[in-house]
C-alpha cells in the first residue's frame, strides 16, 4: 500500500468502507511509523479498523482491552507463580541447604507475555503485529503515563531480567470513546482522527457491504430513519454498530421495507436507553420514515 | 521538499496555536513528514493529512479548516460556520467584580486562624463566619474571601481499583511472596499482601447563577475556585436558562483572572432558572465524561425553578445514579423558618443525600468537614 488509494482500496476489499480522511491517516501512520489515535462515539468502528488492518497485512493483532485499574501484570508480563513455586521445590528437594536464588525463578522461562511485550517480541521475529489498544479511555491515568513511554521508545523493563525493546514499531491503533480526555501528550505522540457518523450515501454502503441479503430499499429506509435518530438529542445516538444489527435483525425477521410496526418491534436493537424509548414513541415512530424534504 | 514550504508550514503551525489548537514546535516537523508522505497534488489529501497531525479533538476541526484555507486557498469549501475555540469573546463584559483582597485591611485577630469554626475567641472572624454572605460590606467580603482561601482540605479518599502492598491488606501478592521465598528459608512462609490503593475522589460542582442567587455567586463561584486549586479533581458548571462548563476557565490560580474569565464565558447570568433542562442537558452532553472515578456531586441552587417538575425530578434522578454523592447547598436554608417547600426542592430532595445550608463562612467550613466523612461506598436508596 504505497498510496492513499492504495489504502481505501485494501480497506475496501476487507468490506470496510471508509472516508478518505481515515484513509489518509493510516496512510500516514504506516509511512511515518506513528500510533493511530481513533476518537469518535461508540459503534463508529474504531476497533474495526485495527482488524481490517491485520488481515489486509496479513499479521497478527495483538489486543489490549483497557479498563479502570489495568496494570502491568495484565498489559505487560506477568511471572509464572505455579512454575516458579514447582522450581523452589524442585533445588530444595535436590538436598539439605539447597536453596532457590532470584536468578532460578525470575529469567524469561518464567515470564508469561501480556499484549504489550508480546508486540514488542513479535518484533525480534520479522513480524510487524497490529497492536490494538481499545479503549483507552476506560484505563486510568497511571496507565496513560506507563504508555506515553512504552509508544515513544517501544522497550520494556523487567527488573530482574533487563530490556526488551522492539526491532521495529509495531502498527499501533489506540481508540477512545471520549468518556473522558486523553492527556494531549499522549495525542501528540499519535496521528489522530475523529471517525464521525457516516452520511447517508456511506451508511447505505456500509449496511450492503456487510449484510448483503438486505434488500437495496431497506438499506436506504434505515440509513434514513438513523439520520434521524442521530438528530434527535437522544440519550444515546445509536451508532453503525446498531445499524449493522438493525439491519441483520430485521433481515432475520423477512421485512423488505421498514414499516412504523417493523420499527416499533426492534426498537431495543437500536435504542439501549427506556428514557429514549420512550422519546421517540411519544413523538411517533412513524417520524423515523418521513422522507427527508 | 522545498524550503519555501516549511518556511510556510512554520507561519502555518504559529497561527494554529495562536487559534488555540495544541500544537508544539514538533507540529513543524510532523506536518513537513505528512506532506512527503502524501504529496501535495492532491489538495484533499494534504488537509486530511496535515488534520491527522495538528488536530487533536473535533472542536478543533473548524478552526483547522478555516487556517488551512487561509494558508492554502479555499478549493475545498466546507459549510460549516467558523468558530475560534477558547478565543471567544462575548460582547457583553466581565459580569463577576472581585474586590482585590490587597486594596482592603481588616482585623482579624488571630492571624493564624485556619478554622474558623473551631476559634471561640477570634470574635471578629467569628462574626463574619455567621454573617450572611448577602449582607457582607465590601471590605468583611474581601476578608471572608482571604478566609476560605485558607481553608484546610482534608476530603476523604476512595478506594482505586489499584493494589498497593499493605500488611493489612486482603489479597496475596505472589511477585513478591516467591521473591522472598528464594534464598535459605525458614519453615515458614509469609505471604506478602496487597490492599486496594486509595485515590481522590473527584468533585463536580454545579452552580446555580440565575437572579436568585445573585447575592451568592460570587463569593460561592471563589469557593469552588479555591476547591479547585486544592483539590484539582474538580469539575465545574453553573446554570441559569443554559448549562455552562467553566472547569477550564477557573484554571487559572488567580482567582480574580479566573472569575473573570468564567464570567466572559458564561451569557446567561442572573437570568431565569430552568433546572431541569440544565441537568438534561448535563445528562446528555457530559454526563458520561465528566463522572469517572465516582464523584462528589455538590449543587448549589435555592431550588427556586419556573420549568416543569416531572422533567426535572427525571432528569435529577438520573443524575444523582451517576454520582457517588448529591449534596445539595442552599443559600436559604440557614435562615429561620426555612422549608425546603419550593416545586423544584420538593422534586429533588429525594435524590439528595446532604441537604446543607450555604449561606455563610460556617456553612462553608461544614461543608469541607462533610467532604472529610463521604463514606467509600455509594449509599442505596
């Protein structure tokens, strides 16, 4: 992939639409060797883009799912505690006095690799891994600060064993859903794109690419009707994701056109919140078929 | 790639930060190893590739857009209307005067007094803690604002979903308990533990500045500025007709550049009070950015509303589920005779935990002391 082009095609051929503008960035974070930063609402697909992007070159992808608390035992490495407690046993059995030193237990045989030093080794073996860390947003700051080291310089440091850095940077796409800011020198250190809501034409795209049994017109109902939604100062604006299974529902249940009953039947694919429910009911679900203009 | 070019693109990083984006001298750099990487035939893509290394967040996207046209021509047209982020000025000017604290001398006694609820004797700093924020004179204002400057902040911790070790802790810390098992050993065997570390919780503030409480904001708004400078975890809104968040603008360590800066910032003072609304659209807008971590939700308002009850009973209700703690101040509440009768109190007092006066320095000082007592767990209803 030499080009944007390029890119979007590959992107394309994985069943990804995209903009060009996200085109454009994972362009330039392979040329330039820079983390993906992906900002936008839930259900855009951010995480997706990390997927797509192993399969299209042909990698593996090494995920990091973050939330509150995430520390180095689950991100990094983590000692082997059964094998280490089997080797003690095993000196001391070999005779009166024998004992385990620090250098018995704690060398790699020991070590069992988290997502982080896991990219960082798939390095030392030719490999190029995607390393997707999902989430961002949901760790907490110490976390943030652990990573703002590990993306400027791609090494880790075990104490007892010493340094493992990458031969090469690994593809790195971080996602947050915006609950809350990223710090800005984590940003800087990435290129960064906000995927937004897809227009009408795209999300049309979008539902045919991935779900092809649905008919061309119902497609189009339900770009519409989530145009709608997404306008509507919900709660929680459903995102591509519940359009996908919109879509997929309503192809399991045979409609050919979205109808006001066929809507009201799935609302709970779509909408997640009672209070939002319950706002477009009192409006009329039919509000979501009127034809734009 | 061209000198002229990154001499441009250096004028082009300048004024980008002089718009507000976060960019730093690197941006250069950056921007000159995007356009190698994509070329510059295609004007498209170098905007979306010069975005993808200076932008930062979408607020920033219009501002982006209208330098990248003033530096590159306007081939790419887009409809939306521009707005300079964080350079805004409203028409109107600074609505908060704050009294410089330097201009105004009055005896405090005592000059070490901290605490002013605990000093007996200090009679002078006594009378204001209990004087109505209301019926201050300008210089008693000035020294009530030096008082809660000096206040003592000791708010109660929560627990993180962190462990650290502790003799007393609850789970086994098996790194360090094989660690200590190498060597010659004894028979027996210490297991090392770790307990939940513990971390601030955060405050989020919600003021209420409509004309009711006039009397009130300012000395309150210095309050939530000194919070902040203390407890740094604080977030902070006020309301009237509209919500404002002005966490960004009390930044600033000055309080007088602060409160002027909240008062450029925020239009709608000291008109009508929609509570309901503004909680909706707390609800919908920051809700779920800004109630990480369990915050201490304290609001201030007199409860004093002229929208729809059932909206705001609703919309409260589902705020009060997304925070550790409501408490509520009230202005009005210290007075004699005081019910909490008005519509707008009957429908929130449900949800609140700590119904609390706020209208004098004592009232102030209690509510520190309640923030050194929030229990580590949320409290069912």
């Amino acid at each position: 992939m030499n080009n944007v082009d390029e890119v979007l095609a590959a992107l394309a051929s994985q069943r990804y639409v995209a903009e060009r503008s996200l085109g454009v960035a994972v362009h330039l974070a392979l040329e330039l060797g820079k983390p993906l930063f992906l900002e936008g609402e839930a259900g855009v697909g951010k995480t997706e883009v990390a997927k797509v992007l192993a399969s299209i070159l042909d990698t593996p992808l090494i995920r990091l799912q973050c939330y509150e608390g995430l520390d180095v035992g689950h991100a990094v490495y983590e000692w082997d505690y059964p094998r280490q407690m089997l080797a003690i046993r095993l000196i001391e059995a070999q005779g009166e006095g024998a004992h385990a030193e620090v250098a018995d237990i704690m060398s790699r045989d020991y070590l069992v690799a988290r997502p982080l030093l896991q990219a960082v080794e798939a390095t030392a073996k030719g490999e190029r891994p995607v390393l997707l860390i999902d989430e961002l947003d949901r760790a907490d700051e110490e976390f943030e600060a652990y990573l703002l080291e590990m993306l400027s310089d791609f090494q880790v440091t075990i104490p007892e064993i010493g340094t493992i850095a990458a031969d090469r940077p690994p593809v790195v796409i971080l996602t947050s859903n915006r609950t809350r800011e990223i710090h800005d020198a984590l940003k800087r250190r990435c290129i960064y794109h906000w995927i937004d809501y897809p227009d009408f034409e795209r999300e049309v795209q979008i539902v045919q690419r991935k779900i092809p049994d649905v008919p061309a017109e119902l497609a189009a109902d339900l770009a519409r009707a989530m145009e709608k939604l997404r306008s509507m100062d919900l709660f929680k604006p459903p995102g591509v994701a519940e359009t996908l299974d919109w879509a997929a529902a309503l192809a399991v249940l045979g409609t050919e056109r979205l109808s006001p009953e066929a809507a009201d039947d799935t609302l709970g694919v779509i909408l997640k919140y009672q209070e939002d429910i319950e706002r477009l009911r009192a409006g009329g679900v039919d509000q979501l078929l009127a034809t734009a203009g | 790639m061209a000198e002229p070019l990154t001499h441009n693109l250096v004028h082009f990083t300048r004024y980008l930060r002089a718009q507000g984006l976060r960019v730093v001298p690197d941006t250069t750099t950056d921007l000159v190893d995007a356009a190698r990487a994509v070329g510059l035939e295609d004007r498209e893509d170098a905007y979306h590739a010069f975005a993808a290394v200076t932008v930062s967040r979408p607020e920033e996207i219009p501002v982006f857009d209208a330098a990248f046209d003033l530096f590159f021509g306007t081939g790419r047209s887009r409809p939306t209307p521009i707005e300079p982020i964080e350079l805004e000025v409203h028409p109107r000017g600074p609505r908060v005067h704050v009294i410089a604290p330097t201009t105004v001398k009055v005896d405090l006694g005592d000059e070490d007094v901290t605490d002013v609820s605990d000093q007996a004797g200090a009679s002078a700093v006594e009378r204001l803690a209990t004087r109505d924020f209301s019926d201050l004179t300008r210089s008693e204002f000035a020294a009530v604002q030096r008082l809660i400057a000096r206040m003592v902040w000791r708010p109660a911790d929560a627990l993180s979903r962190r462990w650290a070790p502790s003799a007393k802790g609850t789970r086994p810390d098996l790194r360090r308990t094989l660690r200590q098992m190498t060597g010659p050993a004894g028979d027996l065997m210490p297991l090392a533990m770790n307990a939940p570390k513990p971390r601030r919780r955060p405050l989020l503030v919600i003021a209420d500045v409509s004309g009711s409480m006039e009397r009130y904001t300012e000395m309150l708004l210095y309050f939530v500025h000194a919070a902040r400078g203390r407890l740094g975890k604080v977030e902070a809104f006020v309301f009237s007709t509209d919500l404002s968040r002005i966490t960004r603008e009390l930044r600033h360590r000055d309080p007088r550049v602060a409160l002027s800066q909240v008062g450029m910032a925020v239009h709608d003072w000291s008109s009508g009070t929609l509570i309901g609304e503004a909680f909706a659209e707390f609800n919908r807008t920051w809700g779920r950015r800004v109630t990480r971590g369990g915050p201490v939700a304290v609001v201030i308002s007199d409860g004093w509303d002229r929208g729809d009850p059932a909206i705001l009973r609703k919309e409260f209700g589902m705020f009060a589920r997304s925070v550790h703690r409501v408490v509520w101040l009230n202005p009005l509440a210290g007075r004699a005779g005081f019910e909490p009768e008005t519509r707008g109190m009957k429908a929130v007092l449900p949800f609140v935990d700590d119904f609390m006066p706020v209208g004098n320095l004592a009232d102030l000082t209690a509510v520190v002391r309640l923030l050194e007592s929030v229990p580590k767990r949320k409290e069912l209803r």
